[in-house]
C-alpha cells in the first residue's frame, strides 16, 4: 500500500490492563473497529496482557512484552537472555490469564523501576522485547504508521522511528494520574524520559481540550502538537430511556466506573444517604456496576455497611462488572448518572454511554467534564469532592423530573451526533491522511540524536 492513498496500514499498540475493562481498551478497541470498516489495514497488537473489551475483540491472540517476562526481565537478570521457547511459554494464554488475577498488578506504587525501564527503551531491561517487536514488525512488512495507545509506551518512539521511518502517533490517556502515584524519585525520572521521547512524535491525540492542554503543558510539547478526537461510540443496539409523562415514583441514581475511591462511589453512596434520610416523597437508590480488584472489596464493602446501618440496605445493589448488553441496559434504567470521581478524568467515557441512553449526568466540575456537559448540555456540574451538592440536585430533580428528560434527550442527541465511532475513525484516518502525506523530518533520525 502506497504513502498517500485514501487507505493506511497501520500498526496500533495497545496494552491490557490485567483483566480489567478500562477506557483505554474500549476505546482502542472500538477506534481499530471503526477504522476497518472504512477500509482501513489496521492490526492491534496487544502489549503486556490481553486486551478486554466488551465489543468483539479487535486484537491480535498473541502478546508481545508479556507481562510476566517483563516482570522477571526487571528484577531477574537472567530473564533478560531466557531462549525464545521459554518466553512463549511466559506468554501464554494460561499464564496471561493468571497474571491478569494479580493483585498489583497495575498498582503504580509498586511499578517505579520498571516504569523506568520501559521508558528507556533498549537501554532499559526489556531490550530483548524491543528486538522482538521490531523483528516481528519487519517480518509483517513496514507499516505507513504507528499508533501508541498512550504515553507510558514512548519509550518504543526511538526505535520504531529509526528502524521503521514513519510516522509516529501516540494517544494521551489518563497517563498523569499513574505517573504521579509514583514514587518521587521514579516519578521525576519518568516524566524527564517522556519530555525526551516526546520529540520522536510525530503527533499526540487527545480526547478532549482539557487533557490536549495539560500534557502538552507536561511534556512540554506545543499545543498544535495534540491533536483533539473525541471519543466515539458504536451506537448499535444502545437503548434509549423512557421517561414518564409525570412523577417518579423513586430516583434511581447510577454509577459505572471501576470501584475504587478514585471514582468517588463513596460519595454518591453518602449523598444518596443523606438524600433519603431527610424524608423524601420520592426516594432514591443506587445502582452501581463497574471492575471491583480484590484490593477494592473491603471498600465496597463499607459503602454496604453504612447503607445496612442506616436502615437502607434495599437502596444500594453492585451490579458486578457487567456486559455491554448488561451494561447499557443498567444505564437506560437510570434516571440520573452520577459519577463524582476525585481526580480529574482524562475520559469519562461512562459518561458518553450514558448520555447515548438518554440520561442525563451529574459530574464534577474539573478534568474532562466542564467540556463535555457544556457540548452536549446534557447534564450538571457540581463541586468536587462535596456531598451536599450531590444531595441539593437530588432533591432538586425529583421535584422536576421533566428537567431530568430534557437534558437526558438533549445529550442523547448531541452524542448520537457527533460523538460515533465513524466519526472517530474519520477523523483519525484524516490525521493518518496528513501525516503520511507530509512526510516528518524526524523519520529514520539516528538514534544517536536523542536529546
């Protein structure tokens, strides 16, 4: 395939999250998808563990950087020159499946030294990985592109630069909360090799303005450097929300995002509290769904046992981590979305499908939020890491629930728009277009030019 034509070959790598379903892979996932049924040679190659996704999968069966040999490759030296048998075997399908029940296994506090490495590239002590991606990437045939499913993978930039001349994409994702769990000393060497494999990209792609900004301003990149593509949905079979002609008879409230603190389930459980013990005509429950770690369960559990001692052990239900029909069935069954996450989300896709079905949110007044409330007016904005406004809004719309479907519909609208999958990938194939037609000074630069 020739530089330049409506169509690319390219190669996207992406990274599991040891088992769990996380934005990042939905939205690689559904990108290669929509990207294919333009017309598109896109592979998803899959780095560290599996990629789990809730759409049919896009990615290669077969993992490189395997998350066990690059685990024993940091802290055993021996690993580093293991024969190429034992690392399949390292990498196998049982073994990926083991390693994805780890507790830890993403947990940034444990990770600073092989985040490091990784950011190294061939200087660090996964180099024997690095070989064999690239010689699998010559063995394939050169692509045109390739795209980095987010920042902690720059430390590939160098090589796949000089050994493969072509552009070089990469996504910002959320990278900035792992990197400040860090420990300090990891975490200043970290991002010090970000800044520096920075300059072997060729662009960067965010997913909204809020997060193009502030890690431009952290890689210290221009801003006409990152590229915004919204997200976009596979809107197939999304149900929409019937909303009554008149009152509710109870406020159901959802919650869909990985149960941990960070996502603020606490919060929305102590507002739906309060909410009901001040004696409301119409009560309210909380549903919640979302990837629940064995790290996280004592802290599930303490949200069910205030809702127990307050009398309202009917008013809580955890749905598990559900499916996508399970999953968009949930959220239509909502009348309010509410996910009020302590850090500043770089995503908020949950968000995104739920305003696909109709229901309105409540989000908190940082991170990627502000932008997309005020794009599709389909929902509020209330403070950061406070109860009470959480509880002032349920009051407030179960007094109007009317003022519950407007926006519910508004932001479906507006999502069923211009937030699809087509649209995604249209726009990505269009910075694929740009890139590969301007060629990039930096393609086949010495590796010895490193700043």
């Amino acid at each position: 395939m020739q530089t330049g034509s409506s169509n690319f070959k390219v190669v996207y790598l992406g990274t599991g999250a040891a088992g769990m379903y996380c934005g990042s892979c939905l939205h690689d996932n559904a990108l290669v998808a929509a990207l294919r049924r333009l017309g598109h040679d896109v592979v998803l190659v899959p780095l560290y563990t599996p990629i789990r996704t809730d759409e049919p999968n896009q990615s290669l069966p077969q993992v490189f950087f395997g998350g066990l040999n690059v685990y024993l490759q940091q802290v055993f030296p021996p690993f580093r020159y293991t024969p190429r048998w034992l690392d399949r075997l390292l990498d196998s399908g049982p073994v990926m499946r083991l390693l994805a029940r780890r507790r830890g296994a993403v947990d940034a506090r444990k990770l600073g030294p092989l985040t490091v490495s990784m950011l190294q590239g061939r200087e660090g002590n996964q180099r024997k990985e690095l070989e064999r991606l690239l010689d699998w990437l010559r063995q394939e045939g050169p692509p045109q592109l390739v795209h980095l499913s987010n920042a902690l993978l720059l430390g590939l930039a160098p090589d796949l630069k000089h050994h493969l001349g072509v552009p070089v994409v990469c996504n910002l994702s959320g990278e900035d909360i792992f990197l400040d769990a860090l420990k300090p000393s990891y975490r200043a060497q970290a991002w010090q090799l970000l800044r520096k494999n920075a300059t072997f990209v060729d662009c960067f792609v965010a997913l909204n303005r809020y997060y193009a900004q502030a890690m431009a301003l952290r890689l210290r990149v221009p801003e006409a450097q990152v590229e915004v593509i919204p997200h976009g949905l596979n809107l197939q079979g999304v149900p929409q929300r019937t909303w009554p002609d008149g009152p509710l008879e109870r406020l159901t409230v959802g919650f869909l995002a990985r149960i941990c603190p960070e996502k603020g389930l606490h919060l929305a459980a102590e507002a739906v509290l309060e909410y009901n013990a001040s004696g409301p005509k119409v009560p309210a429950v909380l549903h919640a769904a979302g990837y629940l770690s064995s790290a996280e369960r004592k802290y599930l559990r303490g949200i069910q046992r205030r809702f127990a001692r307050a009398g309202q052990a009917d008013r809580f239900r955890y749905f598990g981590e559900p499916d996508r029909q399970e999953k968009f069935r949930l959220l239509a069954g909502c009348d309010l979305f509410c996910l009020p996450t302590v850090y500043r989300e770089s995503k908020g896709l949950s968000a995104l499908e739920a305003l696909a079905c109709g229901v309105p949110v409540a989000v908190p007044r940082h991170g990627a939020f502000p932008e997309l409330v005020e794009q599709t007016g389909g929902g509020w904005l209330l403070e950061p890491e406070r109860v009470e406004p959480i509880v002032e809004l349920l009051h407030q719309v179960a007094a109007a629930p009317e003022e519950l479907a407007r926006r519910g519909r508004q932001g479906s609208q507006v999502i069923r728009t211009h937030f699809t999958d087509e649209q995604m990938a249209r726009r990505t194939a269009a910075l694929y277009h740009r890139l590969c037609s301007a060629g990039s000074e930096s393609s086949a630069r010495p590796l010895e030019e490193c700043p």
